[in-house]
C-alpha cells in the first residue's frame, strides 16, 4: 500500500534528498512529489537545485526565500532570549528547521498533499525538529523519512540515484557534513569525529584565520530597539542586510567560532564546530545592554529562563506552549533594552567595551567612588545588621555546641 499519495519534500539539492524523489515514488508508492528548497541564506544557487529537483522526478519545484522570516520570527527572538545551547552553541542550525516545518505545513496545504517528507537519518536532532514541529503545525499530516529507514550507505545511495538519472557528485564530495544558512555553518564528522582534533583551517568559511586578521583593532557598535538589533555604526539596517554586514565584520576578526562537544538530544554526544559571527556579536551585546538596563532581580531570574528556552529550541519544542510562554517573559523584559553597545574586535575577540541607553539603570552618583558620591554610607550599617542576622544567630548556636 502506498504510504502517501501526494508529498511535499523539503529539497536541498544534496544526493539524499534528490534520492528521496525516487525513492519515495518506487518504493514507497507515492505518485507525486514535490520539492521545497528553502532559501535561508545559505548561499546556494537556486535555480540549478529548482531544476535539479525537476531532473530527479518532482512534478513541481518550488523555492521559496524566506530569509527576512527567519531573521525577524526565529533569529531575533532568540538573540532577545540570548540563547545559547549549553552555554555556548547560538542555534543556528536548530532555528531554521520550525520554520521549514511551517512552510512545508502550508506547502501541504496549499497543494493538497497528504504527507511531508525531508532527507534526516535516523541519528540526529534535526528529524526530531521536523517531526515534531510539523506535528505541531498540523498533527494530521504523515511525515515520511526515507533516510531514516532506507539502511544504504553513501555508496548505495549515489549507485541508487545513478539508476534513476541523479548524477553522483561530480567533486570529491566533502568528508564532513555541514549545514549553513545565514546564521552560521555547522561542521561535522571526518576527521572532526576525533575530539582531539584541532579542526583544520579548510572547514571554516565565514571567519578567518587568526593569523590572517587584522592586525588594528576595529571598534563596532551595535544599537538595540526593545531588544532588536537595529544599527551597526549608527546606520540602521533591515534585519538580513545587518546579519550579512555582521557576519562579514565581525568574521573578518576571527570572531565566532565555537568547538565543543555537545549533547544531542538522542542521547549520543558528538563533536561539532560552529562559525556564528554575527549572532555570537549580537547575543554577546545584547546582554551587556541587559545589564545595563535591566533591574537586578529580572537579570538574574532571565538566566534560568535563557538556558531552558535554548535547550526547549535545540529540541525541537518551537511551537510548544512553554516556548510561548517563555516568550511572553522574555517579551516582556525588552521594552526597555535599548542603546548602544561598542565592542573592539581584534584576533578573534569580541571585547565589549562601553554601553549606553536612555534607559540606563547605571546610576554614576551612586556608584563612584568620587566626591560625588550620593550614596548613604551610614544607611549599610542597618542594611549590614538586618542582612546579616540569620548568619550571626547561626554562628552564635553554633559556637555554644563548642
Ligand atoms: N548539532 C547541530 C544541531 O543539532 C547542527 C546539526 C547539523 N550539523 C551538521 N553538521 N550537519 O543543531
């Protein structure tokens, strides 16, 4: 019995998912497919992979450039949120797969599709955020993964598409496995799956070599509006244009690389190299201009809030009611993150090095140590007795057991 009649794929252009046309026509006896490739910066050239998915059996192909989306409802939300997945990874790769999720949703809809497919295997965090966000999105469509269950090698698959018209690649193909969009580039596998590794110099594209920075500090400053990134230098930018003006600046100082080993979701630890110049810059600014202008106790409850909403995105809960309540706090602390933040970047650092706001809670009175200074030295003296009282009555009991 055939799985699903009509399927809407989300296409890269890739062996795999070219493999998936006719795989799922063959084997799995659905009658149409047809493709999606996103254009979320990644730098491709669209119109070969439009034709490509043509070429490999699709009935239609469709690219749809939805870069703008992705900055302004996934992007920005989570530089608000200043999420960073254990610490460190700033999701780029995570936060294009709801929003793939959704155009495959409407996709589906629109063309009366009974199933959406896409190309993961069975390993990895990105199945998980397809799946459950298409769930999400609409629970009564099937969701098909052939790679998931097809059990071919590399080889296989190319000899497989060669048998249907699919050329195999024509260059060496790549040892690692990379995903890139505007955001940043994920580095996997080859030689990187030893973890003592230093990642060569080949696999990085968005940020240059230490040793081929500049060798003069570049000052850069970057201005928030309610917690949106807005202006870099004073000159204010649509959201794709300041991420792409980002990137090149900020990857120029060999800023934005991240080698960690982190934990998928599927429970396997793995080895992954990052380049996210501009999101690193901007998390890193938008914090800074939280310190300045947030009150004390919603900087330091929005810690907690930051880590869980990271891990909720890595995975693969986007629309989920937490995230939108999540949201809902961290919506509701921007209003008033809003200035400047100047950071140096110099062989491969990010310095913040000042920060202004209308809205700074730095109060310079109080805090200098200067004539100036308005602060009521006698008030800590009461302060210092009060605060301290649970402290002196535990010494003191303490003291008398002796
Ligand atoms: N580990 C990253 C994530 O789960 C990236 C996954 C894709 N990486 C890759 N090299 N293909 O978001």
């Amino acid at each position: 019995m055939a799985r699903a009649h009509k399927v809407i794929l989300a296409y890269s252009g890739g062996v795999d998912t070219s493999v998936c046309i006719p795989y799922l026509k063959q084997e799995w006896g659905v009658s149409e497919v047809i493709t999606l490739a996103a254009d979320l910066g990644q730098g491709d050239e669209l119109e070969p992979i439009r034709q490509k998915a043509l070429d490999s059996g699709a009935s239609i192909s469709l690219v749809q450039n939805v870069q703008e989306e992705f900055i302004r409802d996934y992007a920005f939300p989570s530089i608000q949120a200043n999420a960073l997945y254990e610490n460190r990874y700033p999701l780029a790769t995570a936060l294009a797969r709801p929003l793939i999720a959704k155009i495959l949703v409407e996709a589906a809809q629109e063309y009366g599709a009974d199933a959406v497919a896409h190309g993961c295997t069975g390993k990895g965090n990105d199945q998980v955020r397809f799946d459950v966000s298409i769930a999400a999105l609409n629970p009564k469509l099937k969701v098909l993964a052939p790679a998931r269950e097809w059990g071919m090698s590399r080889e296989e698959t190319i000899a497989y598409g060669e048998k249907y018209g699919i050329p195999a690649p024509v260059k060496k193909s790549s040892p690692y496995s990379i995903d890139r969009n505007i955001l940043g580039r994920s580095i996997e596998a080859g030689i990187l799956e030893d973890a003592w590794q230093e990642p060569p110099e080949e696999i990085f594209d968005f940020t240059k070599a230490i040793k081929d920075t500049p060798d003069t500090p570049q000052y850069l400053e970057l201005s928030f509006d309610g917690g949106i990134p807005v202006a870099i230098d004073g000159e204010n930018l649509a959201p794709v244009t300041l991420i792409e003006r980002l990137n090149t600046i900020v990857g120029n100082h060999g800023v934005g690389r991240i080698d960690m080993i982190e934990n998928r979701l599927v429970g396997i630890k793995s080895r992954e190299i990052y380049e996210s110049p501009a999101l690193v810059a901007l998390i890193q600014a938008h914090r800074d201009l939280e310190s300045l202008t947030l009150p004390k106790e919603v900087t330091q409850y929005k810690l907690g809030i930051e880590s869980t909403y990271a891990q909720l995105v890595y995975n693969g809960l986007w629309y989920s009611p937490l995230r939108s309540a999540l949201d809902g706090f961290v919506q509701a602390t921007q209003e008033r993150v809003t200035g400047t933040v100047r950071l140096k970047l110099f062989k491969g650092t990010a310095q913040i090095v000042g920060r202004k706001s209308p809205y700074s809670l730095y109060n310079e009175e109080l805090a200098t140590y200067t004539s100036a200074d308005q602060f009521d030295h006698k008030a800590a003296e009461g302060f210092i007795y009060i605060w301290g009282l649970p402290t002196r009555v535990w010494s003191q009991i303490r003291t008398h057991e002796h």
